[in-house]
C-alpha cells in the first residue's frame, strides 16, 4: 500500500520471487557477497521488499533507512 489512499499495488507470490532472483543476481553482478553490508534506501513498495528479500537470500546483511531522516541521522545509520 503506497502513502496515498486508495493507492496500492498487488504482487504475486510467483513475481516477487521473480523480482527477488533478478535484484539477488544484479546485486552479485555489482560484487555483493555473503557478509557483504547493504544499506537499502527506498520508499515502502513491493521493490523494496524484494530488494530485503535478495540481500536475505545471497547472505548480505542489510538495513532499511527512509527518507525521513536528516542527513545526519541517515550518515549514523549507515555508519553504524
């Protein structure tokens, strides 16, 4: 469901694997390993969970980080 009422989108379970393979395989192509940290950086939608999902499934730890913290905030966390 987006920010905005009345907004969503409807996923299968079939096409988020399918997004969650291709997300994994681009993340490995772009030299992301198992242990490898990911700071994910995206509005709530159906893509950021896929994203969460092929850090899960290549062994990346990551962390979820949205828009609305300062830049401070958002330099901490990424830091951390």
């Amino acid at each position: 469901e987006k920010d905005e009422p009345g907004e969503e989108v409807r996923v299968t379970y079939r096409e988020l694997l399918e997004m969650t393979c291709r997300l994994g395989n681009t993340l490995k192509r772009q030299g992301v390993k198992r242990g490898d940290r990911v700071t994910i950086y995206m509005p709530p939608c159906p893509l950021a969970v896929a994203s969460m999902l092929a850090c899960a499934r290549i062994g990346a730890v990551h962390a979820v980080v949205f828009a609305g913290f300062s830049a401070e905030s958002l330099a901490d966390r990424i830091q951390d």
